[in-house]
C-alpha cells in the first residue's frame, strides 16, 4: 500500500484527469465550478489507482504462496524445529518486503526489489525444506527403534556361542532384519538433521540481511546513495544467491545419500 500511495504514475494520472476536469468543467460552467470538480476528479483517480494496485498485489501474493507448497509434504507440526525456523523466515521475508517498499526514492526502491524477489525464493525453498523434515520425522515416528535396539541386543547375546545350524540361520535373519530398520532410522535421522541445520543457516542468514538492509537504507538517507548503495545491493542480492545454492546443494547432497544407501 505505501509503495502504491508513492507511486509516481498515478501521481501523475490522477493529476493529468484532474486538471482536464478543470479545464473541461470551466470552460462549461466556470473556474470557480471547475476547481473543485478537478480535485474531485483527481482524488477519484488516485483512490482507485491505488486501491487496484494494492487488491492486484494482494491477489497475486495468495497464489504465489499456495505454489510454495508442495501437496506431495505434509505441513509443518506445529511447535516443531520446522515450523519454528519456517516461522522465523517469514517474519524475516516479510520485514525485507517492507524495507524494500519503505524508499520514497524511486531509484533506490528500484535498486532493492530485486532483494525481495530473492528473499521470496529462499522462503519457497525453506517452506519445502520444513515438509521434508517433517516427512522424515512421521517416518522415523513409525521406526520402533528402542524397542529393535533392545531386540538386537537379545538376538546378539543368542547368538554367543551358538552352533552352526538352522537355529543359528533364523538367529542371523533375525538380526539382519532388526539392523537394516535401524540402519534406516538412522539414515533418516542424519537428513533431518543435515536439512534442520541447513535451515537454521539459511534464517539466520535472512535475519542479517534485515539488519544489513536496514543499514543501507539508513546510510542512503544520510550520504545520498551513489554507488555505495549500488555496491551494496549488489552484496545483498548475491548473497541471497548463495543461500538458494545452498540449499539446493543441500537437498542434492541428502537425495545422493538416500539412493547410495539403497542403491537406486
């Protein structure tokens, strides 16, 4: 809505139909009549100017969210590690969106919107991360393993000084069996850590971007921008780069140790 309400073009719209119901409406029935009806007309304008321009982003936005999702992940448990990070980056995107629609300067809120569009792509990266996480952890939910682990200690100690023979096959089956599901729980562990940790990298990350972003705008509005600003930006927007790299790497490293672990 700010960035609507500073918006140089409907400014001007409203301006340019304001001023030809003056000169319309004074030629019909007088300045003094045309006056009035002109600022009518403009004020008429720039409401509308903004009003559609805040209900189209708005609009746009819901859509945008939804295609974040991925139907094939459940939604975050509430409470969970996920759901807090998850939490923690949408405040942070949402503060750099606002940070990018504070500037009244057109030129510098130009230079930064590329910051928000990056920031929007970490947050659907972190949005997918949080429902792997949590699908890692319904699974490794359904994984008895104190119960295994207790069954593969008995096993074991069945298995000392046992005789060649079937009794010792079944035995050795046996325990086959209760170490592959705990091979899994702990393959699927390690993911969800390596993803948690990757997530907690990449808000921190965010966060300090704020803080960083909040120290540009405050420099521009003290020294006048130039190419400091520019310069600045251009950090911003890289490092944003890394952290979708990252993540991407991240994921591309946890699927390769999935299918060496079952050979797919």
């Amino acid at each position: 809505m700010r960035q609507h309400l500073t918006e140089p073009w409907g400014i001007v719209a409203a301006g340019l139909m304001g001023g030809l119901g003056v000169a319309v409406t004074g030629a019909l029935a007088g300045f003094p009549v045309g006056v009035p009806v002109g600022l009518g007309i403009a004020g008429v304008v720039y409401a509308v100017r903004v009003g559609l321009g805040a209900i189209t982003d708005h609009a746009a936005a819901a859509p945008a969210a939804a295609a974040d999702l991925d139907p094939r992940l459940p939604a975050p448990t509430r409470g969970g590690d996920a759901e807090r990070w998850l939490r923690r980056a949408e405040g942070a995107v949402g503060t750099l969106r606002q940070q990018t629609e504070s500037p009244r300067d057109p030129v510098l809120r130009d230079q930064i919107s590329d910051v928000d569009d990056q920031a929007a792509g970490v947050l659907a990266d972190l949005r997918r991360f949080a429902g792997q996480v949590t699908l890692l952890e319904q699974t490794l939910a359904n994984i008895p393993v104190d119960r295994l682990r207790t069954e593969r200690g008995s096993i074991e100690r069945g298995l000392r000084g046992l005789a060649a023979g079937t009794l010792r096959e079944e035995r050795e089956r046996a325990l086959h069996a209760v170490v592959d599901q705990l091979d899994v729980a702990g393959r699927l562990g390690e993911a969800r850590e390596t993803l948690l940790a990757r997530m907690q990298s990449a808000v921190l990350g965010l966060e300090g971007l704020v803080t960083r972003l909040a120290e540009l705008l405050a420099l521009h509005a003290t020294t006048g921008g130039g190419s400091l600003t520019s310069t600045r930006v251009a950090e911003l927007t890289s490092d944003l780069e890394g952290m979708r790299a990252g993540l991407a790497e991240a994921e591309r490293v946890s699927r390769e140790g999935f299918s060496r672990s079952w050979k797919i």
